[in-house]
C-alpha cells in the first residue's frame, strides 16, 4: 500500500447555503459529499471561501499534497494573495483538480494564462463522457464510456492551453461537445481539470465520477523526492579546465 495522500477539498460553499434545492442535494456540502465518496489511502481535509483565509493558509496548503477547487459565483472574492499562494504551491509540486465551474477560479486562469471562456448551456441534458486516453491512470476502471442523466452543458471553443493529454471528451445531447478531462504540467505541479459537477445535480454522487476524481488524486500527487534547486551552483560538479585568452 503507497503512502496517504494529504488532500484538501476546497468548496466556495454559497450554493448550499443559500439555496434550498441544492442544501437538499448537499445538505453538508459538496465539499463534504466529494470526500465521503473518495475511494484510497487519503488523509482529508475541508475549507470552504468564508474561513479565515479561505481555509488556505501557508500551514494548511504546506500539508496538502493535492488540492480540489469547487467554485461559482464568488470568484472574485478569492483573495490574490491567497490565489498567488496556491499558485506558487502548484509550482512547487502540489497537485490542482479543478472542478466544473473552476475553469473561471482566478487559480486556475492564472495558471493557465487564457481567458478559460467556453459555451454552456444548463437544460438538464445527459451527457456522456468517452474515455479518450485509456491507457491513462486517471480513467484506470472506467469503461469506454459513461453517463450522466442531468447535466449543465460545457461546449467547445474552451479557451485553455492545448493540454498535455484528454483523457474524456463529452457529447451532449443538443449537440455539444466538450474537452472534460485535461491534463496540465506546470513548474513541478499536476493539474487536471474535470468538467462534471454543477450544482443543481446529484453529480457528485455518482461512482464513476468519484472513481474518476479519485484517481486523479492519485495521478496528482507530487513525487516524494528533494526540493529543486535554482540559482547560482556552487562548487562545480567537475573541475573546470582553465582556458586560453
């Protein structure tokens, strides 16, 4: 069995409290159904926007290996040096999933230095997500395809970096298609964005997301080995042979 894996979950908590028809959804909290429903060796924690810091002080985000982002209508109410704070975490090694609507966090957009504008469309659709990367660790016991009956519809153009890797690509049924599961490398840091989740629906309920989410944890979680190095490097690894003017 691999060491635990510190996970922070971080919900902006507003729809939940503020709206009864998702409170009967989540009545804890999405932040609370994700980690009732992950499945691995995780040690986790909660925050949530209106905690001192957002919950996201230098001591909780030094003991966080992965960190998960759930936001909506209060993007901008993210404090910037909290987001510049996660962001040098991220570049440090710290894993990112950002979740559904996080495509707008001010984390992930500074992170990715595109607008991350797309097209939706919330109708209730179902939406299928086909598996584009099966040899990827993040779709490990998932079939070609899975389904969601209710969902809110993200549609291409998404205007993000081209990604490392696709692992799901989304059909809609108006139409729509959807790049919604992207892998990113930045600095020494793993970030992937994953599309489902809006909050009208039992979305995070449902086992293939979870399984999904999960395994990305895993995928995410930095390497265990030392710190890197930058600056000035000082002796020189071999001797320098003096050279002629």
């Amino acid at each position: 069995m691999g060491e635990t894996i510190r996970v922070t979950i971080w919900n902006e908590f507003r729809h939940e409290t503020n709206k009864p028809h998702v409170q009967a959804i989540y009545p804890r909290g999405m932040h609370h159904a994700i980690a009732e429903g992950l499945t691995g060796s995780f040690a986790i924690r909660t925050a949530t926007l209106d905690e001192p810091e957002h919950g996201l002080d230098e001591a909780a985000l030094a003991d966080t290996d992965v960190l998960i982002w759930w936001g909506h209508t209060a993007h901008r109410e993210v404090r910037d040096d909290v987001v510049e704070r996660v962001a040098a975490r991220v570049l440090q090694g710290m894993g990112l999933i950002a979740l559904h609507s996080a495509h707008y966090s001010k984390v992930f957009k500074k992170l990715m230095g595109t607008s991350c504008s797309l097209l939706y469309r919330d109708e209730g659709e179902k939406e299928r997500l086909w598996v584009t990367a099966p040899g990827h660790p993040i779709a490990e016991g998932i079939g070609p395809c899975f389904e969601l009956e209710r969902e809110e519809m993200y549609g291409e153009f998404f205007d993000i970096p081209a990604p490392d890797e696709v692992v799901f690509t989304s059909w809609f049924e108006g139409g729509n298609v959807f790049r919604s599961g992207c892998c990113f490398n930045r600095g020494q840091g793993k970030i992937f964005y994953f599309r489902p989740g809006h909050e009208l629906y039992p979305t995070y309920r449902d086992a293939n997301v979870l399984r999904v989410i999960s395994n990305a944890i895993r995928w995410a979680a930095p390497a265990k080995r030392e710190p890197v190095r930058f600056g000035k490097s000082v002796p020189a690894l071999e001797a320098i042979k003096p050279k002629g003017e």
